[in-house]
C-alpha cells in the first residue's frame, strides 16, 4: 500500500460516501487552464465516477486548450457559456456539491462560477498563497502539482486508475513541473509519475500532444516576444511585451503565450522574470483592454505571489499573474518598481525573507 | 538485485578483471560532445575508478560545453589540443585501452582520436546505424540514451554510484530523451532515473544548469533562427538557416545551436525537420567553410540517418547529422530534395519502410 498523502487519503475516503450519497459533483477549474488544471480535473472527475459517483461535471469559464483536448475526449467538461444564462441548459449549479482544483483561490474560478458556487464542497491545491476557503481543504504547497496530491491520495487508498486517468494526471505532474525540473520535484513526483506510467500513462504520446503539436504561429508569436526582451535591475530582471494584436500578425492565439514568459527566466543572472500582455478581453467579460502579467522566478526566495498581490494577483513563489486595467507605459514602471523593490527586499534580508513560508 | 541488461551486464563484469589489470583507460566521446556523451564519459570514468582502475581519463576533441561543465569538475577530462602533438603532455594514446561511448561510428570521436585508437577496446552505445567496430561492442538501439545502458549495467552489477556518477548518468538520460518525451522513453528510463535520484541525482539542480543558465546571445540566436523557418513538401519537411557570421551578430556561439531544431520539428504536420549551418572550422581543423545539417523526424518510419548517410553523415532513426562541403544553395536544394525523396519513399510503402529496422 503506498503511502504518499496519508492525512488527505483518510480525509478523502471519509468524503468518498457523502460524494456518492449526493450524486452530482463539479468539478471546478481556473482560468486559463493548463496542464494541471485540466489533468487534476479530469483525473477527478473519472475516479470519482468510477468510485460510483452518479454523475460528475467539470466547469471552466474558459476553453480546454487546443493541446490538452486528448485528455478530455470522454470526460463531460462544460465551458461557461454552455451552462451559465443559457436557458437550454439542463445544469443547476445548486444540484452539485463542488470541488475546486488548482485555485489559489476561490475567485481563480472566475466570477461567474465563483458565483455559482459561493460555498465550495472541497477544494485540493498546492499554491503557497492560498487561504483556504472550501468546506474540506486539501491543500499542499510542497506538492509540485495538483495531480500530484490527487493521484497521490489515489495510489493511497488504492481507487481505480485507467490509462486515460494516468494520463490526465501524469500530464499534471508534467507541465506543473517542467518536465521533472522545477524546484518543487522531488522523489514523490517520480515515484508517482512511475506508478502512473505503470497504470498506462505514456510519456511519448503525452510528450507529442503538448510540444510536437506546435503553430508556425506560436513560433512566430515566440520570435515577436524575443524581440521585446529587456534585461532590467543589473540583469537581474528580464521582461517581454505583447502588445495588443500581436495575435492577429502573427497567426496566433492567447493559449500559445503559454511558456513564453520561461524564456525570460532561463536567462543566466535572472532572478525574476515577466511576460506582460496588452490584453483585449472577451465580449461577455465586458471587453476593454487589460495589462496581464505572468510573473516567474528561479528560486522561491524571490516570491513572485507577493509581487502580485501589490496588484491584486496572486500565485506560487516561483509562479504567480496577475491583471490591471492601466495604461500600458504606467503599468510597466509599476511593475518595475515593485520588482525593484522585492530584489531589494530579498537581498537587504541576505535572502532569508520569508524562509518560514518558503517552499523549496 | 536489479535486471536492466542482463546480457550487458554479464559480459561487463567479465571485462572489468581485464581493465583493472591494464589499469588505464580512455574514454573517447564524440565531436561536439552532448549531455548523453559527457554524461555517459563521467558516469563510466567515475564507476571504473571506483572499481579499482588506477587511471581514467576521458578525451574528447571538442570542448566540454559550458552547460555540461558541472559534471565534469572531479573527472579529468582532456581536450584534443591538449594530448594530441603536444610535445608537454604526459599522455601515451598506446599505453590506453580505449572505450569508446554515444559513437554511431570509430569516426565521430573526431579523426586525430580516432586515428590514436584504432582498435578500440569496448564500445558503448545506441546509435541505430552503428555497424559495431571495438572489440567487446555494448550496442542497443533500443535505449533512449548511451547513460541508461551503463546505468543500467552498474545497477544490475551493484557497482558503486555516488552522487556525482549519479548526476552524470541522469543528465544524459535527460537530454536524450527531451526530458522524458521522446519516442524513445520506456518505462525502464523512468525506473533508472528513479534509482539515480535515490543515489543523489538532483533533477532541479540539473535542470538549472542545463535550461536555466541561458545567454541573451542564445535567445537572439533561436529568433535568428526562427525568422529563417521555411515550410516545404506540403508542410511535411521544416527547415531553418544559420548563415556565417551569425554568431557574433548574436553575441552566441556554436554550443549554443544545440536544440534550435527542435522548434522547426516541433510543428503540428511536420515530419523531418532540418536546422542547415554555414560553419567556419577551427583553423587546428584546417580552416575552410563547411555546410553542417541536423535533421530530426518525429517518428522512426522517416529514418533521417537514412538521409544524412547519403551526404557520409549518420546517426538514428530520428536524429541524425551531416556535414557537407558544398555551395550553400545547392546544399539545400540537394537537401530537400533527399527528403521529398525519403517522404515520399515512406509514403509509398505506407509507413513501413524498413521497419524491422525501426526503433519506436
């Protein structure tokens, strides 16, 4: 019997008979999915119906990226529009007990599901700002992935796991780690990986769907974002810019921003590292034009979330965002100075700042 | 006890009395040595020494690259310059018996060594296209990388993996294999990157020194690169140009190619990929310019060692290299030529073409 999250695993199979007497779960979301979003939801969603749940939903207010669309092909997963002010839509939010996934917190969700599920079942996530707001919190920031604690406390209590489930989470672990390089992989996260590959997950396929599936126009998206590169705070700080329409000229869409932000990162010398997008919003988000950031850093120490939460954001350490509605010259120097201000910060401290919160 | 390669392991341990009582070894990586190489290099020099070889020296004519320098610090690892027509150096090709490791062919090591050791002891490798040429060949085309084959000797045998040795052979498996993703990934480089780590691998100090020590230099190198993409045979074949002199228009250097064509096989629909660079040799290599192509495939049907071997380049099944001295344009027009030839060859024979010989 493995043994990877032994307090959530009791806490879970105690949840297990109350999720089955009540039938109906959704399974929440974030915004903007990525990898381990969409493979903790899915992950979920089919050991939970397998675990004899009637009948399981998951929700996003924004589209299953095109690259992560293999691991959703048969799994119910509605999309904002599809089940919120649409008259046709058989889904009543108070009908389920939801699970929140991935949220740092409960507004990640977006306003619309936030407001549909006001006082969320459970909620599992490893984002080091998160504040708990869920009936059962299943949070860990020394996890590297939301489906590393899911598949975890799965193992555990020995729940069924089928290939597409493996997949769903391996592809989890995976992005959430930069293929078993970021700081938060540890041991765990191979010893897990293993055990899913040994229940089907197969590194190859799951490695074709998310980096072999490239646009010309991501790449080209890539080349713009190069171009804008500026190394800021003695090198220590590197930005780039989307301005707004950069899509549009160069054939790409808002999914292929993803990772760009790393490249900034991988710099030698950088400490933190920024992406920041001229965002025009959807229609039935009210439109306008947005300032998006997506903050990175190599080591913890630096703690990108607390930079973000200057502008309302949020996030991990190493990994954080967040959006503004300013002007595009104002909102720069801002972010400068705030980044400025936390190298500062860190380095006055000799990079203890925080230690106590820190995850490694 | 562990079974990786019994076969290997068996007649590893048999050769090992032999080494100890000639007591020097060399061990001879490629040109333009890689993670796999300079991995394979430490991890064998280290185990050997630890098995009681009184010398193990590690040659190779190029230069270790800067991102690999941290595996080498404890190992003595020669440059060609430094052992070959140096009147100074203490170094005796004769007095050597020679394995040579990641080496499709005698000829990869570079001509001055192979030339120096032209009846090698041992090979180790998993190059599809090797024809075999030491005396005791260690050949397997089916592991993804040259250090699982001797991490999975020296585990099945119990020979003593330190930290470092560890660090070494999980690099090479690492970059073999794109960081777990390439077709070529079974769940035995899982299993041995498991027991690595539990030997002292460290996957986030590797993969800082390996994706996160980047030079501005590289990145304006890869939109360099980027701006030159060219789709050809219907969107099937990708291809890119390095033109002389870019590496000083960028601020990058040679190392700093490695990697580049990936971004052009990357593409949704592209089969073969090719990054072509005009290369200015060394003058110690007798001066001249040189036309260099890597190409890559996504899957093993398409052979591109099958296409370099007509250029008397080589490689696998997905990865192979050539270098030409030819004019530029006609370069690449024999190029594409040679893979609308080899697309359409596959095509033809509706993808099984030599596929006894494929390794997937």
């Amino acid at each position: 019997m493995a043994c990877f999250y032994p307090e959530f695993s009791q806490k879970f199979a105690a949840l297990l008979p109350e999720l089955r007497a009540h039938g109906r779960v959704a399974i929440v979301g974030h915004m903007r999915p990525d990898g381990d979003c969409i493979g903790a939801q899915v992950g979920l969603a089919r050991v939970l119906s397998a675990a004899g749940v009637r009948e399981v939903t998951c929700l996003n207010a924004d589209h299953v990226p095109r690259r992560l669309s293999f691991l959703t092909a048969q799994t119910r997963v509605l999309h904002a529009p599809e089940f919120l002010g649409n008259p046709d839509s058989d889904f009543r939010a108070g009908d389920y007990a939801a699970i929140f996934v991935d949220c740092a917190d409960a507004a990640r969700c977006g306003v619309e599901l936030q407001t549909a599920f006001p006082k969320p079942f459970a909620m599992v996530d490893h984002h080091l700002s998160n504040p708990g707001f869920a009936t059962h919190d299943f949070l860990d920031a020394n996890s590297a992935a939301t489906s590393e604690i899911l598949a975890g406390i799965f193992l555990d209590l020995g729940l069924p796991i089928d290939e597409q489930t493996a997949q769903a989470l391996y592809t989890g672990i995976v992005t959430d780690t930069g293929q078993f390089r970021f700081p938060s992989t540890t041991p765990r996260c191979f010893a897990i990986a293993g055990e899913l590959i040994a229940r089907g997950a197969q590194p190859a396929e799951i490695g074709y769907e998310l980096y072999e599936r490239e646009s010309l126009g991501r790449l080209r998206l890539l080349e713009a974002f190069l171009k804008t590169l500026r190394l800021e705070c003695s090198g220590r700080f590197c930005f780039g810019f989307l301005p707004k329409g950069i899509f549009e000229a160069t054939g790409s869409t808002v999914e292929d921003t993803e990772g760009l932000v790393d490249y900034a990162r991988s710099i030698e010398g950088v400490e933190i590292a920024a992406l920041v997008e001229e965002r025009v919003e959807a229609e039935w988000r009210g439109g306008g034009v947005k300032m998006k950031a997506s903050l990175r850093a190599k080591n913890p120490i630096y703690r990108v979330d607390k930079i973000a939460a200057k502008f309302g954001g949020g996030g991990h350490a190493c990994a954080a965002g967040l959006t503004a509605e300013a002007d595009r010259e104002a909102f720069c120097a801002e972010l400068l100075a705030a980044v400025a201000e936390q190298l500062a910060r860190v380095e006055a401290s000799g990079g203890a700042t925080n230690s106590e919160e820190t995850i490694l």
